[in-house]
C-alpha cells in the first residue's frame, strides 16, 4: 500500500519513488491555471495543500519533467522553456514589525539572486524585489514567475497588537505588491496564498488585475 503524503509540502520529495506516495493528479487543472498567465490569488485554510501546490508550479516552470512522469502534464507541457522564479514564504521571513520586514526580506530576495548568479544593490525590501524582477529578465531574457506563499502571516501575528501597529505592517506589505503592478512587463505568471482572503485589506489595492 502507497503511503499517504501527510505534511509533504515539496512536490518533490512527494514525486520521489524511494517513499511511495499517493498523489492523486492535478496537473491537467495546474496546466490550465499556469498557461492563463495574469495574477492569482488563493485562499484557503491551513493544510489545504497550498504550499505543495506551489512547490508544483515552481517544479513545472523550472522545467523539472521527471518529476511529471506519468502525469497530465507530461507530454502537454514545453519543458525546453523555463522561467526564472522567485518564490516567497512568509514564515522564512522576519517580519514581527516594518523595521523587520525591511532587514530579512532583503536579504531572502539577495539569497534568490545568488542562486541566479546575480547580484543585488538595493537595501529596501520593496526596491530588492523589483531589481530581482529586473535583473533576473535581463539575465535569462525570459518572464519571471512570482509564488508567495503565506502572504498573510505578517499581518495575522500582529492581530494582537495596536492599530497603528497593524496598519504599518500593512503599509509595507503594500508597498512590496505594487512592485507586482509596476513589473508586469517583466512577469510571466503570479500567484499568492493565505488562509485570509484579500477583500478590505489594503496590500492588494494597486493589484487591479488580481484573480481571487
């Protein structure tokens, strides 16, 4: 008997043969969702398998066949093209207060681009992240896929402090997603998750072209 992927969160490692996982497959519903390109937001509860889901997405835009053997996607799918990713998790990320968020992030996105074998010179978080965009396109000459995972978390551990301790937490997620807006020329396909949905909060607010 297979055994059952339980808090498996890497494609990868869920595909490996070695532990013989069930994995019932969604490729035919994630080739559709990837080949729309634009920006897409998903929120579901915790455990809903967001974070395997983009650990796929990340697989499948890095070219990685071998780990679709079998699958959908396998023979529908040009894995001679692949695309630079950045992939953002909140939870890697220090971000208890704005001076936080503006240390860590930088150097989250510096690490990113010494895997690319580019260099970074801006010290803001939100600065880091469009020179990223941009050095990665010029690098590689393709569209950059952007996957944030647990884009919420900085805001809901502050649940329990002030207002306006919140509401500055907000205020630098939000200039980090408008880079999004701003790099649409540069981005083949975005997309975030959270366990809360978007509507009212401000961070999202210059993302018009956002798909919930």
């Amino acid at each position: 008997m297979k055994n059952l992927p339980i808090g498996i969160q890497s494609f990868g490692k869920l595909r490996e043969y070695e532990y013989d996982y069930i994995y019932v497959d969604k490729t035919p519903l994630v080739q559709k969702l990837v080949s729309s390109g634009g920006v897409f937001f998903l929120s579901r509860p915790r455990r809903f398998g967001k974070s395997l889901l983009l650990s796929t997405i990340e697989a499948i835009f890095r070219g990685e066949k071998e780990l679709f053997e079998g699958l959908h996607i396998y023979d529908k799918w040009d894995w001679t093209k692949q695309h630079p990713v950045i992939r953002i998790d909140w939870t890697l990320i220090s971000h208890a207060t704005p001076e936080q968020i503006q240390i860590s992030m930088p150097l989250f996105l510096k690490r990113i681009a010494e895997g690319y074998q580019v260099s970074l010179i801006s010290e803001s978080a939100a600065d880091c992240f469009g020179e990223l965009i941009d050095r990665l396109y010029e690098k590689t000459g393709d569209k950059v896929v952007v996957l944030v995972d647990e884009y919420d978390v900085p805001i809901l551990d502050v649940m329990s402090k002030t207002r306006a301790e919140l509401r500055a937490i907000q205020e630098s997620l939000h200039d980090i997603y408008k880079v999004i807006k701003g790099a649409d020329d540069h981005l083949r396909f975005v997309f975030l998750t959270g366990v809360s949905k978007f509507a009212g909060l401000s961070i999202f607010s210059a993302l018009n072209n956002l798909t919930d």
